[in-house]
C-alpha cells in the first residue's frame, strides 16, 4: 500500500479522498488555487501545495504544476477525483512517465472510452445496445443536420468529449439544429477543448440508470449494482439512488453483464461507471442502450457504497497499488435503499442560476460516515467560506440509507429540513419538494420529472405568512431584549401598569407587505394579529428561545401553530426554517421603494459574476422581446441573456472573453 498519495482535486472529493486515506494510514497532499488558500480540503490533507491562479485553467488543470507537487512532497500516486483531469489520458500518461502511480484506469482506457463517438463504435464491436444515431468524425454543420434530420426529431447533440450535461442540447425541429449545435460545440470547445458532437434519437420517457464496475491489474471486473440518476436539470442529476426502482432481477443482470463486457472491452482496471439510457415503452417493457462510460469514480459513489457497506475509495486505492478486487462477484450483496442529493449554491426559481457568496450560516444534520442506516454529509466547506464562481456550484452531497425506498425518503426530507443555509441562494428547498412529489415518491421516474412536475416544484412558499411574521416578531423582540440595560426605563417588552400597548410591524415575504399588530396586555400578553392581504391569523404569541450558533432555536406557540423553527437574522432579513419547510421575510423599508417607478430603460445587468462568450447582436440592431442578446458562462454553465422588450441596441459595453462582475452592464437597449 502506498504511503504518501497526492489529491490533484479540491472541494468535497478531495475531503471524500483524504478521509479514507487517513483510515488506512496513508499520507495526503492537497493541491490548491489562490482561491483556495483557506479551503477545507487544504487542512483535510496532510501537506498542502499552491499550485497558481484561481480559474481552473491556471490551476487544478494544469497537470505539470501538480506533477512537480506529487515529485517535491514524495508522493507516490495521484487520485485525481472527479472532473478536472480525472478522464485526461495525457495527465494519466504522464503520471506513470513521472514515476507515479494514476489511481484510475490505464491511459488506453480513458481514451478509448473518453471520446463518445468512438466509444459507441466499440461497445458495438462488444455487443453492447446502442441508441440509433450518428458517431462518426464527420462534423461539418450542414451534414450534422442532415443527420439529423435523418434520425428524425427530436434528437439530443452531445458533446462527444464531454460529460456532466455540459455541450449537450435537445432539438425539437430541423429549424433550431443550427442554433442549438453552435452552443453545444462552444460550450464543449471552452469545457473540454474539444467541440467534437455526436447526434442521438432522444428516447421518449428516457432514464438514466448507471452501473458501478470495478477492475484490477490481475484480469478480474465485477459489477456492484446499480444507481438511477433519472432526476435531472440542465441534464445534470439532482437526485441519484440505489437500487434503481422498479427494475427486474433479470434485467439488473443484463445490465451488469452487459456493463463488465464493455469495461473488459477496453481492459479496465479501477472504479467507472457505465450509464445507459432507459426506454420506458408504453407496454411497460423496458429496454437499454449504452450512453457513455465514466473513467473515474462518480459523485454519486455514496449511494453504493450504503447498499454495500464498501468503501470504493479504499478498493481504488488496494487495485491501484496491485492487490486484486477485495470481493468476488458471488460474495457481492446489497441491503436496503440509498438516496444522495445534491446541494448546490444556486435558484432553483430563476432557471437554477448560480449564486456565490459567502456561508454565513451552514448547518448540517447529525451525520455518521460509512455506516448503513444513517445520514452522511459530504463537502468541501464550511461555515464562513466562500463560494467562489470560479468552480462547480455544489456545495454538498446528502446521503440517506433505509431498510426501504420509503424509508430513505423519510430519512432524506427529515435531513433536508436540517439542512440550514444562509448567505446565498440554495436548492434546498427545492430538493425537499421533489423528494415530496406524487412523481418521485411513487418512483414515476424519467428524466423529465422536473419540468413535468414543474407547478409543485417552482415558486412555492411552504411556510404560512403568519408563522413566519410570528418567529420575525419573536426575533425581533429577543434582540431588543438583549439590548435591555438593568433599569426599568429601559424594558422593550412594551409593559404599562395598566390598559394595553400597540406596536405595528411591517414584514415584506415574496414582495408582498406583510403587516403585524402586536398588543401587550397586562403580565407579559402579547397577541399578534398578521398575515398578507385576505389571510389573516392572530392569537397569543409565546415562545421560549435558546441561542443556535447565530441564530435563535424558537419553540412558538401562535394561532394554533406549536411549532419548532430556527431563525437567523443577517442584515434586515430573517431566515426562518421550520419542519414543513423556509422562508425568508425581510423589514419593510418605506425608503428603499423610492423611485421605483422610474423606468431603467435599457439597463441590461449581468445576473451573477462570470465571463462574457458571445454577444448575438450588434449595436444599431433591432430587437424583439425574447430574443437573445448575449450568452455568459459562470460555474461551467452557460446562460442566455434575452431581452425584455422590443426595442434598439445602443452600445455593447463589453466584449467576448471580458470578465464581470454581478450586476455589471453588458449593454444599453432602447425601449422601443
């Protein structure tokens, strides 16, 4: 076994890596950008090493930087997690000409499996089910739609070297082919350096169902289950489990067989994972197709590892340093349901785009690694960290185990609702909602789920206007009172020896004014009277506090509520978290509406701090409302600016490959 292993990652992997490492005495050395000096990776490692610039180009991909790290610190192997240079043949190469063990597959093996394209063409040499399509190096535009067209409607681009849903579109219509390929060769050109696509029918009512394969050096490869990851956004997942609801015993093992010849087919040695799309036909039979193999461990390697009681990064470590598979496939069993979710900093109700900022407040559930029938976290940082735009928006994986699927969904909606974010905008929420959608629990899955299910999804406000003015105006008044001096004349508490006080409170919740009374009456009564326009509560309000990290645990009686929440004041907004769900409900301003009726003409702002690709117009053009105006990338994502009314270009203020910061603006617009 090795002695010293470097970490050629960052965030929640490089933890994940290094946690296993230090459980089997082995030495650890994390790499980091200027960005993550202070990074909860850095101090998870034993030595740590500055590798350059914040962007990922400057840093974490370039492979020479973090070679000369493993070569001063003694290293003996590199992990190089997931993404960044995890399926990079020449960084593989490299690694073993530089006297280093790559704890991954052979270099052979990511590049015969790395290129789509040319991987379909194998799997069909295995025998492997292939979606209809065309995989061929033929990438002139007119004949990729002619393909297309071929194919027939609707067909999915996919970037062939790509992965992660990055350079990959849908297309409804032969009309759109043009404009949807141009983005997907952009997007996959600035994420992979390679903007090679292929085209695919795209299966109705598809699902994405994985399997985890393992190989060593001595010739064995063995399946160990597998993972549905149906649930997804901008075609990257959400929410992944295991087993895969609703699958056959005999279909598994197709799966699985089918999944260890394709990994036998490129000699593999180490962890991958083998995704195929699966056809829900209207009979109810199923049928599957190879999609693309993972060189590399997955992000979602978690939900194995519950239903197996494994470790995985321990098993990559023993194949890598030459031991054989620790397990044969008979002695392979799996026990109860797994479910992980995905936290990322991000809004969900504004097209899932991404939020940085700062983690005033990260509080977790009780978790307890490793083991079955618990709650496990996974991340990469802290309280008071940053979250920079320079990387992936995840923040955190949430894995649940239960001896049932229903158990697990119990278990995961119980954990989310501890999960407590402040300082940013997050999907917890929103992970909540699909756990509790009819679609997710009764397992009616595709991977078109979210927008199917998208009315209960979206723009939703679990928590009652009144529960939430109630724990405000109990923030409120906690505060004041610790602002209380040791003379009477000081009290806040609105006390009289005799008749009653009123005091008028003003809350704003989703843009609506929230309005509360509260009156003191004799020995400490107080009764609010709140709630938005026609709903309307009021009782007697009590509560008892006690302080929760920077915030207040409340247990609140009101109207007929009895209620356990959670409440954290940053600035003029309070962040109230319940069982039922969060809400955030901000002091109500009379100034800061000030000339909102003045119109901003044109002002087109950037709406989070990323890099500008592409302008579509120039100035002088005419343009209508919806039309888009310019694309900007932040977090690896791409996102399309449009505009808001008819109207006339007046001046470009940026230019490609220029960097903003949020709220800069882009261009000027005359209304027309």
């Amino acid at each position: 076994m090795f002695k010293k292993i470097l970490i050629a990652n960052r965030g929640e992997i490089a933890c994940r890596v290094a946690a296993t490492a230090r459980r089997m005495g082995v030495r650890t050395v994390a790499v980091y950008s200027d960005a993550d000096a202070n990074a909860k990776h850095v101090a998870a490692c034993d030595e740590a090493v500055h590798i350059g610039g914040s962007a990922p180009k400057d840093s974490y991909l370039r492979w020479e930087r973090i070679l000369e790290a493993a070569r001063a610190t003694g290293a003996e192997a590199v992990h190089p997690g997931y993404g960044f240079l995890s399926e990079n043949e020449e960084f593989a190469h490299a690694c073993t000409e530089a006297g280093l063990v790559f704890i991954g597959p052979p270099a052979a093996a990511i590049q015969a499996m790395g290129l789509k394209a040319e991987s379909k063409q194998l799997m069909e040499k295995a025998g492997v089910p292939l979606v209809p399509g065309y995989h061929g190096s033929n990438q002139d535009p007119a004949f990729l739609r002619q393909e297309a067209d071929r194919i027939g409607y609707p067909v999915l681009i996919k970037a062939s070297a790509g992965g992660g849903g990055k350079g990959m579109r849908a297309v409804e219509a032969s009309a759109a082919f043009d404009v949807a390929l141009a983005s997907c060769k952009r997007e996959a050109m600035s994420s992979f350096g390679d903007d090679a696509v292929l085209v695919e029918k795209y299966v109705q009512r598809p699902r994405h169902i994985e399997i985890q394969v393992f190989g060593d050096s001595q010739g064995h490869c063995v399946w160990l289950f597998e993972r549905d990851c149906s649930v997804q956004r901008r075609h990257q997942k959400v929410l992944e489990e295991a087993p895969a609801p609703g699958l056959t015993e005999a279909m598994r093992r197709q799966m699985g067989e089918a999944a260890v010849a394709a990994a036998r087919a490129v000699n593999y040695v180490g962890a991958g994972t083998v995704e195929f799309i699966v056809e829900q036909r209207p009979d109810g039979d199923m049928a599957f197709f190879f999609m693309e193999m993972n060189t590399r461990l997955q992000v979602e390697h978690p939900v194995t590892e519950a239903i197996t009681g494994l470790d995985l990064v321990e098993w990559q470590l023993r194949v890598a340093s030459g031991e054989p598979l620790p397990l044969t496939q008979e002695q392979l069993v799996r026990s109860g349901h797994a479910i992980e979710a995905r936290i990322c900093a991000e809004n969900p109700d504004n097209n899932f785009l991404p939020a940085t900022g700062r983690l005033h407040v990260y509080r977790k559930p009780a978790a307890v690694a490793f083991e079955r029938g618990a709650v496990r976290i996974d991340d990469g940082v802290r309280e008071g960290d940053e979250i920079s735009p320079f990387y992936d928006s995840m923040v955190a994986k949430l894995i649940v185990h239960g001896a049932t699927r229903e158990e697990a969904l119990a278990r995961l909606d119980a954990a989310l609702a501890q999960t407590h974010v402040v300082g940013l905008a997050t999907n917890v929420q929103f992970l909540r909602r699909v756990v509790r959608s009819r679609a997710f629990a009764s397992a009616d899955l595709d991977t078109a789920l979210i927008p199917r299910e998208q009315a209960a999804l979206f723009h939703q406000q679990p928590l009652p206007a009144a529960l939430v003015a109630a724990a405000s105006v109990a923030m409120t008044l906690e505060r004041e009172k610790a602002l209380e001096g040791p003379d009477p004349f000081s009290r806040r508490d609105g006390w009289k020896s005799h008749g009653e006080s009123l005091r008028r409170l003003t809350y704003v919740l989703d843009g609506e004014p929230l309005p509360a009374e509260l009156r003191y009456g004799h020995e400490g009564r107080r009764h609010l009277a709140a709630g938005v326009g026609d709903a309307r509560f009021e009782g007697d309000l009590s509560w008892q506090a006690q302080p929760a990290g920077p915030g207040l645990a409340l247990d609140l009686c009101f109207a007929g509520w009895r209620e356990r929440l959670h409440v954290y004041r940053r600035g003029e907004e309070d962040h109230v978290f319940a069982g039922q769900g969060a809400a955030v409900v901000a002091a109500h301003d009379p100034l800061a509406h000030a000339g909102e009726g003045e119109s901003e003409g044109g002002r087109l702002t950037a709406p989070m701090p990323g890099k500008v690709v592409s302008f579509a117009v120039q100035a002088g053009d005419a343009v209508r409302k919806g039309q888009p105006l310019a694309v900007m990338e932040a977090m690896k994502m791409e996102h399309t600016i449009a505009a808001p009314a008819d109207g006339q270009v007046l001046e470009l203020l940026y230019a490609p490959g220029d960097q903003v910061a949020e709220g800069a603006e882009l261009l000027k617009l005359e209304v027309a």
